[in-house]
C-alpha cells in the first residue's frame, strides 16, 4: 500500500464555522479543524478515533465536497472529480421504495437503464447478505439490515471512496459487533479506500490499517497507529494481546 501513489492527500486543513454575524475568524467563529495533514492510499482503510466535538463529521463533509475548507487543501490522484459513497448514523431509506429500489437510486439518478440498474442492485444485495429480501420495505428491516442496504446503495455506482460515518452507532452491542465482521468481509470483497469515522476503539482497531486520532476540538491529528493484524478478522482477535496493547494505547491518547 505505501508504495503506492496516495489516493487521497490532506495538507493543513482547517475548518472554522462562521457565527451569526458572519465572522469566521476564532474567537467569533467557531473553530473545528486545525490545520490537519494525512495521506490515505488505495484499498487502505482509514479509521477517525476522537471524542464527540473533534470535528470527525466535519472532516467527512469536507471530503465529500458537501463543506468547503476554511484553509487547506484536499488532493485526489484520480484526474477527474472522484466518486463518492457516503454512510451516515442512519440508513436514511425511503420507506415506499422497496430494498432493491433504494439500492438502485444512484444508478438511476446517474441515468442508467433499468434492467442494468435492476441487476447491478442484486448483485449488491448478494454482497451484502440480504438475498431474500429484496422486496421488502424498510419497514420489515432491523437495523443492521438497513444499514446493509445503507452501505450498498453507496457501492452501487462503485465510488472510488467511500465514507463512513459511525455507521452502527444506533445498533445494539451485538449487532453492532456482527455489523463489524460483515462490513470487514464486504471490503476484503470490494477493496474500496475507506475512510470511516467512530467513537469506538474495539471497532477501529477490527476494521482498520490505520487509526487516526483526533483531539478535542479544534480537532488535530494527535496520534496515527498502524493496525497490523492478519486479514480477514475474526471476532476473536479482540481478544489476542496484541489487541489490547493497541486499545491501552489509544485510550491513553484520547483520554
């Protein structure tokens, strides 16, 4: 992966909200990013550790081009604007569209015909473990399943990144942990690079190559760890030393 050309270069990015006034400047704007700077390769991923205010959120937005950057610059190695798969907190599906209509929304915003559409969508719906379910309304889901489809609606149209914000943060412990293993097999499948924010040390150090985190607000990058654990993950590597040593390490630095 290093020796790769960087899919994505961060350089001194920083973030400040303006005020009602409009002032953008600190201490009358409020200041979310400071100044931060980091490389993320291709088929890497990328895991945001921080406390709740650290500007996690905000750093995705201004990935996927929905903010602009109050300073700093935002660099792909792609010669066209890259595509883009977003994850939120909650699936956010249309309660009248069926699974496989709300997995094929993209492809059909984009334009492509239906029976393309239809079969790129079952195709997704295999990826992610909901063959059987197509025809079911959101409804009819758990949570967990909702968010599979969340997350194959944002690979449909087959983003050159794909971003994650606390995808599981709404599931129940078990779920969540379950969610862990799927979404670890999904990018063993699809070898996409993620960048997936979380409060979570358990599940960055299951998902990630590396994990960044960030400090109180205005969020720095305080400590960058590479994760080396054998691929794929099973459950029962949270349990090895190694682990542990790592999650000790990133407690320390966000406590």
């Amino acid at each position: 992966m290093t020796n790769t050309k960087p899919a994505l270069t961060v350089k001194d990015l920083s973030v400040v909200f303006p005020e009602s006034n409009g002032q953008v400047s600190p201490p009358t704007g409020l200041d979310v990013l400071d100044r931060i700077s980091f490389q993320v390769h291709p088929r890497e991923f990328i895991c945001f550790l921080g406390p709740s205010g650290s500007g996690k959120t905000t750093l995705l937005k201004v990935l996927a081009g929905l903010i602009q950057p109050t300073a700093g610059h935002v660099n792909f190695m792609y010669h066209h604007r890259p595509k883009i798969g977003m994850v939120f907190q909650q699936a956010s599906l249309m309660p009248w569209r069926t699974v496989i209509e709300n997995i094929k929304l993209p492809l059909e915003l984009e334009g492509v015909g239906n029976i393309k559409a239809h079969n790129k969508a079952r195709e997704m719906i295999r990826l992610v473990g909901l063959k059987g379910f197509e025809d079911s309304l959101p409804r009819d889901l758990s949570g967990g399943m909702a968010q599979r489809v969340g997350i194959a609606r944002a690979l449909i149209h087959d983003p050159d990144l794909l971003l994650l914000d606390e995808p599981f943060a709404s599931l129940d412990a078990l779920t969540r942990e379950r969610m862990w293993t799927e979404l670890s097999r999904i990018w063993q499948a699809k070898q996409k690079t993620v960048i997936m924010v979380t409060h979570s040390i358990n599940e960055s150090l299951f998902l990630a190559d590396r994990v960044l985190v960030l400090t109180q607000r205005p969020g720095k990058i305080k400590m960058d760890v590479k994760v080396e654990l054998p691929r794929p993950r099973k459950d029962d590597i949270r349990y090895t030393p190694y682990f542990g040593k790592l999650a000790r390490k990133l407690r320390e630095a966000i406590e």
